[in-house]
C-alpha cells in the first residue's frame, strides 16, 4: 500500500459515527480511483500546493490529504446535523401537550455531545496524521522548493484547524443551549401549553415564553452559522443538501 493511501486510510478512519455510517460514509470517504473509473464530471481536487512548486507528483499528493481533511470534516458535520435535526424534533410545538421529562431529550443529549467529543478528537488525529505524512513527503521535495512548501503547508494546515475548531465551538455551543433549554423547559413544569390553531407553544407567564423564543432563535443563529462555515469550506463534490436547513 503506498504512502498516500495509507495516511488518507487513517484520515478517513473517524469519516462515520455510530448509527448514521451506513448513510453518510459515501459523501466523504477518500476512494482513489484510476483514470478510466473516475467520473469524468467531478470537479477537481484544488492545487493547494502542487501548483506552486515544481515538485508537482510529489506536492498533488499533499493537495489529496489536504483535501481529506476537508472530507473529514464535511462527514463529522453531517453526523452533528443528523443529531441536531433529532434534537429540534423534541421541540416541535405540538410535543409540548403533555407535560415534558428529562427523560424525553437524555438519550439524543447524551449521544450528541459524546459524538461532538469523538468528532473532535478523530478531526485533531486527522490533522496529526497529515501532518505526519507532510513530514514524510519533504523528504523527496526538491530543495529549492522546500522553504516554500513549508510555509505554505503550515499556513493551510493552520487555516484549517482555525475553521475545524470554530466548527466544534459552535456545534458545542448548540448542545450546550439546547440543555440550557431543556432544563428551563423541566422546570416550567404546568406553566405551557399547545395551541394546535396556530401551532405554537405559549406561556402563563410573559418571562417564559421570551426565554424560550429567545432560546430557539439562539440554536437557530448557531445551527445557521455552522451551515454557513461548512458550505464556504466545502470540498468538491460532495452533496450540499446533505447539511438540512
């Protein structure tokens, strides 16, 4: 197994999570391809550093694992969106004619933020897999390039991080609105009630119903955020509806 494939192996090792696997796996797995099977109709992987230096076979396997990098990423995402879209679920107004327990949101809690943990972690070893393998390319870069390759791949690789850790600030800031919420919610107890004319949940009291709106429109701001930073950092071809909202 060559040098590339391995390291692109281990940046795809953390791609899926749990449950969700099976349906997201395809949107992001590195699957090299030869000439003849790629699809003629995909867009290229950007020449991040094979197209500033002569080194070229040697660099464009650096634009494959940095464009893993951005796979990684992109799945991780989908896998957080799946569990934010369970989350609004238990939200929905017509959910609020009962009274409401902890119980209903502990499981998808729970699960959510121990994805976003193991997300974060795979997402850090991606990183430190490719740089790893920047180490191991160097060594067959041509001298003169070398100055200007590393700085190039420091920047990038920082750049990167920059955009995969306000990704995970703001999936964790979701969460941990969402229990603020959910515990807001527990303690109002009898004080709400469904209306399924207008289908919305309302208030006895005017200082509740401000804080949950207050809350809602406070995930939807951050859930529209993370949208927002995945799509200006997307890497080609993958599927943009895959993100919801």
């Amino acid at each position: 197994m060559s040098k590339v494939i391995r390291i692109l192996s281990v940046v795809s090792l953390s791609l899926c999570i749990g449950a969700a696997a099976p349906a997201y796996a395809q949107h992001g797995t590195y699957n090299p391809q030869t000439t003849e099977e790629a699809d003629k109709t995909a867009k290229p992987i950007p020449k991040v550093f094979s197209s500033q230096v002569g080194s070229a076979a040697q660099a464009k396997k650096l634009d494959e694992v940095y464009n893993a990098l951005f796979l990684s990423l992109w799945n991780k995402a989908i896998v957080d969106m799946t569990y934010q879209s369970k989350l609004y679920s238990l939200m929905e107004p017509s959910r609020f004619q009962y009274t409401r327990y902890a119980k209903e949101f502990d499981g998808d809690m729970d699960k959510a933020m121990t994805s976003l943990k193991e997300n974060y972690k795979g997402m850090m070893q991606d990183i430190e897999s490719a740089n790893k393998y920047y180490e191991e390319t160097r060594e067959n870069i041509r001298g003169e390039d070398l100055e200007k390759l590393d700085a190039l791949w420091d920047q990038k690789i920082k750049e990167f991080k920059t955009t995969a850790n306000n990704y995970f600030s703001m999936q964790n800031k979701f969460l941990n609105t969402y229990k603020e919420l959910v515990t807001f919610v527990i303690k109002q107890g009898g004080s709400y009630f469904y209306r399924a004319g207008d289908d919305r949940v309302h208030f006895y009291k005017f200082g509740g119903y401000k804080y949950y709106g207050k809350s809602i429109d406070a995930l939807n701001k951050t859930s529209f955020d993370q949208r927002q930073l995945l799509r200006k950092n997307a890497p080609p071809n993958v599927e943009i509806p895959t993100l919801g909202k």
